[in-house]
C-alpha cells in the first residue's frame, strides 16, 4: 500500500500541464470516483487496522497535494488564457499598415492646377471674382455696347426682376475687376465658373469653367502674347507642339484671334480628335481693345495688353480624350478613380 502511494505520489509530483484540458484529465485520473486516489481510499479498507492511523493519514496528505497541485495549475492556465485575450486587444505595431482609400483630384481640378502652374512660373499671380455680376463687370466694361449683338454670342442667365445682374458668361469679368483696383504691370490669370443658358450635350453644358489671362505693360505686342501661348502650349500638351493663330472677333480685343494646337494625338496626319485637320482650337485671344483699358481707368496710351481666354473642360477633354463632357459633372465614382496627380 505504501509503495502505491508512494508512486501516485511522484506522479503527481512529476505532472504539469500545458492545457486546462490535460489538467482535468490529470483530474479525473486521480481524484474522480474511479481514479487512481479513489480506489487506494477503497484499498484501505482492508488495512490492518494497526497500521491504518499513518496509512490514512498518508493517503490524506496524498490527496489534498494533488487537489492542491491541480488547482494551481489550473489558475496558472486559466490567468496565462485571460492575458492572451488581453494582449490581442492591443495593437500589433508589426503588422502592415492598412490604408484608407483617400479619393482623387477631380480631372478639371487637375487641368485647373496645371494651368495655374505653367502661368506661375512666368510670373502670372491668380486672381478670383463673383459668380454672380453686374452687367458693367460682364458686359458693358468689356466693350460689348448694349443692344449690341455681339451680347448674344452668349446666352446669358439673368437674376429675375435685375437685368442688371447676371451669372457671369465668362471669366473675362475678372480682367475688368483687376484692371479696376490694381496698376500695370498687370499679369494675372482667372480660373472659374461660368453660366451659359445650353442646351446640355456632350459638347456643352450650362455650367462650366474657364481660366482667363491678362497681360497689361508698356510696349505688350502681339508678338509677346504669340510668344506666351507658344510656351503655355507646349507645357500643357508636350514640347514638339505648334500653334496657330486664326482671325477672330471679341468685344474686348482688337485684334482678335483664335488659337490652334498641333494635334497632340495624331501629331498631324489626322484623327476623330482634330476632325482631320492635324489642329485644334483651344483658346480666344487678342490684344486688349483701348476702351477697354480706358473703361478701367489705364491710360491706353501708355501701356497695351494681351488677354486670352481657355475652357478648362476643352483642355481636359483634349489631354484625357473624353469625348463626353457631360462626365464631368455626373461624379461617377468609376470615371473620377481614374484620375492620379500629386497637384
Ligand atoms: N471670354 C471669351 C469667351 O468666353 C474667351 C476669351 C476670348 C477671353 C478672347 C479673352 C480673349 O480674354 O482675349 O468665349
């Protein structure tokens, strides 16, 4: 009997667990009714009795070690599992970073940006006005005379009840409010957005955006603005691009003249893009009309000017070939990923 317990006793001295589930079975192998310490207390029975003080007593401190030994296991286990679940709520800085999706800049912005850019490095400083204007700032500063026809060029969005005041038709009511508060010399280029009362197709739209520009110094010829647009034209649409410049007429230049670009996409033989012709139109330009200055009060006599005007949903169009403007403005989630720029 001594020797059993003797060899229990080492068992249990020898265990250890590195489960909860191994230490109850270690449990239930001892101390369960048909465990190993069960069946030596059956055993005992039959102890003589001379000998069965120490035997009892033996088996009782037999008992009560492996109670005791299984239960420290146990609340060594069961605080070693509460702590893994502890460390599982802290964040594992090894882990690869997950990034949220941070949208992208809108193809007009990026076109907007990159014209301001290209103007910027020649000294050109951007200037902003109202959407909403009078007449004068519009129309009537920029030498278009009332009842004139050259108003109907441009279907225009009146505030009801105010023929006075309108959405502004075009950016080139900044040049007005520039010249009106500021002296030469006068570089400065406008971008923003402009009402016209369209039809909506993939041509036109009722809102849309510009980027004026205004040039105003002593001894401004025509050659300095040809010079100018060369450079715009070849940092927007690549170094081997030329430009043409064809008659026009606006209001508020004499001479007019419209400007063409080397196709870009072609580069000259002719395709859908330039219908062709190896050119497309981009901008409006010309030397500012005198009365023009004089409407602002710059003394026409002294100095002179080009300005020029550009559709920045042209632009775009030309340098992402959308063939549909509309796009722009639905904000489909499919169209807008596609655009990455650092500007
Ligand atoms: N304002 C003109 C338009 O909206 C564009 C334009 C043409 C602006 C010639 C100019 C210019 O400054 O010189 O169609």
């Amino acid at each position: 009997m001594l020797e059993k317990i003797k060899a229990v006793l080492e068992e249990i001295e020898a265990f250890d667990a590195k489960t909860l589930e191994e230490a109850e079975a270690f449990r239930v192998r001892m101390l369960a009714k048909k465990g190993l310490i069960s069946a030596l207390f059956n055993d005992f029975k039959t102890v003589d009795p001379a000998h069965r003080k120490a035997i009892g007593q033996q088996l009782n401190e037999l008992k009560q070690t492996a109670t005791e030994k299984i239960r420290t296991i146990k609340s060594r286990l069961e605080a070693e599992a509460g702590q893994g679940a502890e460390d599982k709520k802290q964040p594992d800085m090894s882990m690869p970073a997950v990034f949220d999706p941070v949208g992208s800049r809108h193809p007009l912005s990026i076109i907007r940006n990159k014209i301001n850019t290209i103007f910027e490095k020649i000294g050109f400083v951007v200037s902003e006005g109202p959407e909403i204007e009078d007449d004068w700032h519009n129309f009537s500063a920029l030498n278009f005379p009332e009842d004139h026809p050259a108003r109907d060029m441009q279907d225009t969005f009146f505030v009801e009840k105010n023929p006075d005041i309108a959405l502004r038709t075009h950016t080139s009511s900044v040049q007005v409010r520039v010249m009106e508060t500021q002296k030469p010399p006068i570089r400065t280029i406008s971008p923003g957005r402009v009402f016209r009362n369209e039809a909506i197709s993939a041509r036109a739209h009722c809102i849309f955006h510009q980027v004026e520009g205004l040039y105003i110094d002593e001894g401004v010829s025509f050659a300095d603005m040809k010079q100018c647009l060369l450079y715009f034209a070849r940092e927007m649409f690549g170094a081997g691009t030329e430009i043409r410049l064809r008659p026009s007429f606006f209001p508020f230049t004499e001479p007019s003249a419209e400007m063409d670009v080397s196709c870009s996409i072609c580069g000259g033989p002719g395709c859908t893009v330039c219908k062709y012709s190896g050119w497309i139109e981009v901008l409006g330009c010309g030397m500012v009309d005198p009365n023009v200055l004089d409407n602002c009060h710059i003394d026409s006599r002294k100095y002179t000017g080009f300005a020029f005007g550009m559709g920045i949903e042209r632009i775009a169009m030309i340098i992402y070939q959308i063939k549909d403007l509309r796009m722009f403005f639905e904000n489909d989630l499919r169209f807008l990923r596609q655009f990455t720029s650092a500007m």
